[in-house]
C-alpha cells in the first residue's frame, strides 16, 4: 500500500464522516433553516472529499476529468440547491426558532 492508497482511504472516509455529521444535525438541530445548512454543507465538502480520495485510489487522466467535472458541478449546484430548498421553506411560513430577528420580513419585527 502506497501513500496515495492511504491518503485516499483517508479521504473518502472523511467524507463519510462529514455526511454523518451531516445526518446528526438534521436529527438534533431545532429549524428547518439550520437543517438545510447542515445538509448544504455536507453536500458541499462532503462529496468533495469522497470523489478527490476515489481519485487517489483510482488516478488516471479520464478520472481526473472526472472528478474535476464532479466537483466543479457539486460545488456550483450545491449552493443554489441550498438556498432554493431555504426560500420555499421561508415562503412556506416555516418558523424560524434558531435566530431572534426576521431579516427577510419588510416590517422588521422580531420573531
């Protein structure tokens, strides 16, 4: 087993970790806003640190595109997907338990 073996392993099962963390967070945190952070963000680092440590496991050039395409499309997408899920919740009237103040309301009333 070699370094790039090790540091693949390494990787990819940080990017398991990430998910879980991810998995407890939607189960502990109180709103559905910080919910979805916590999902972003996993969908985010997470996948990230799973493709890069196949590609130390696998490495080729037709991997390495790959991954680039990979990563530049989760990274792009992952943000966007994130927000959009917050706005429909926040249109929805989902309340928020998390934050005192409603920056997103025109009267700028606490909550």
């Amino acid at each position: 087993m070699n370094g790039l073996d090790v540091a693949g392993q390494v990787l990819v099962v940080l990017g398991a970790l990430v998910f879980v963390t991810a998995a407890l967070g939607v189960v502990r945190f109180p709103d559905a806003y910080t919910r979805i952070s916590a999902v972003g963000t996993a969908g985010g680092a997470g996948i990230v640190l799973v493709v890069v440590g196949t590609l130390l496991l696998q490495p080729g050039v037709s991997s390495t595109i790959k991954v680039a395409v990979i990563v530049a499309l989760q990274l792009a997408t992952s943000s966007i997907g994130t927000m959009a899920v917050a706005r429909s919740a926040y249109l929805a009237g989902t309340p928020l338990r998390q934050t005192r103040y409603d920056d997103l309301d025109t009267e700028g009333a606490p909550r």
